[in-house]
C-alpha cells in the first residue's frame, strides 16, 4: 500500500491571509482519512440498505435491528478513529485541521 499522502503537508489553497498570519503546514494524514472514510461508507451503506431500501418492506425489527447493529459499529467506528483524525468540539484547535478530516466529524 502506497501511504506515502499520509505525512505530505497540508495547507488551504485559495485563501489570503491578513499581514502576518500564516496557516501552519500539519500533516495531511490522508491515507488513514481515507481509509476511515471507507469504512464510515460501508456503515452508512448498511444502514441504506436495511432502513431505505424501497424494494424491501422494512418491519420495525429490521429497523431497530439496522439500529443496534449499525450504532454499535458507528461506536467502534469512532472508538478506534485515532487522536489525529478527531476534533473535540468543546477544545477546538487554534487552526482548522485539514478539510478531509473536518469532514469526519
């Protein structure tokens, strides 16, 4: 597996800073991003598929199934999300981490 994105650094494009502020270049971390992304996505896809799914009758026991099945797995999803890719909404960081791990949240 090429991870070589993981420590690339990372800076907004597109943005004019005021005199003398600069962004801090951090590591982008994007493999892991990525990776964690994927697995959200096959979270949400179950859960698509068991509560959407307009082929299907859904049955209150599917959906309170779908609902303990899947909000356990969000669970492990972010117990095991590592420190650099989570954001505490009450102990923000003085600069924005990178978007694709904003998006995390």
């Amino acid at each position: 597996m090429d991870d070589s994105a993981e420590s690339e650094l990372w800076t907004p494009h597109g943005l004019t800073y005021p005199e003398g502020v600069q962004y801090p270049p951090m590591q982008a971390h994007s493999t892991s991003c990525f990776m964690r992304m994927c697995q959200l996505s096959v979270i949400f896809n179950k859960i698509l598929v068991s509560m959407y799914d307009p082929l299907q009758q859904q049955t209150d026991e599917i959906i309170q199934s779908c609902l303990d099945t899947e909000g356990e797995a969000l669970r492990r999803w972010w117990d095991d999300l590592p420190e650099f890719l989570r954001i505490d909404p009450h102990q923000l960081p003085v600069f924005s981490p990178p978007s694709h791990i904003v998006v995390l949240k």
